[in-house]
C-alpha cells in the first residue's frame, strides 16, 4: 500500500463561514424527530411547550448518510468532553409523545 504524501507547500483549505444575526440567536428545540431513506437523513427540530396540543417545526436538516454519521459521532464526542467537565448528562425516564405530522415527510 502506498501511504499518500502531503506536499509541505500545500496549507489546509480553510472555509470561511458566515452566521446571519438571526442564526446567531438561535433556536429552541426540545423535540427531533428522523426519518431517512437510503440516499438521505432528515432531521425535524421541533418546539413543544407544555400545556400546548400544538409543536412547530422550527428547522429541517437534511443530510446524506455519511454527514448523518459524522453528526453522531460529533454529537457523541462533545457529549463525552461536556460530561467530563460538567458531569454525567441524567436522562429522565423514556417519554412517549403522541405526534400527529402535517406536512410533508423526509422522502427521497
């Protein structure tokens, strides 16, 4: 096998990033909900208040599998490094919420 070389001349490609104001403030989510096919991974943040019949989705990502992946293991590694500063994250006991969707499904 031959091991690829990197050239000493060749810096990393840095990407620049823009954040409107408005993303800057983010969004609450309290809810996802996914669905995926096998070309495609959609993820709906949802926001449910308590006392309210009625959740809105907030944000759809869509993504292919190998981002999906890559999301997991991400998510997976800052939960670790969270817990380590902060401590082990509690979960509460397993919550079933009856969901009624209108509107279009993630399909491919």
């Amino acid at each position: 096998m031959s091991e690829k070389k990197e050239n000493p001349q060749q810096k990393p490609q840095q990407i620049e990033l823009e954040l409107s104001d408005t993303d800057a403030l983010g969004t609450y989510t309290n809810l996802a909900m996914i669905t995926h096919s096998p070309s495609e991974f959609v993820v709906d943040f949802i926001s449910v208040m308590p006392g309210l019949p009625k959740g809105k989705v907030v944000k759809r990502m869509i993504m292919t599998p190998d981002h999906a992946k890559r999301l997991l293991n991400a998510l997976a590694d800052n939960v670790r490094k969270y817990e380590e500063d902060f401590g082990q994250i509690k979960l509460h006991e397993k919550v079933e919420v009856p969901i009624n969707f209108r509107g279009q499904m993630g399909q491919a």
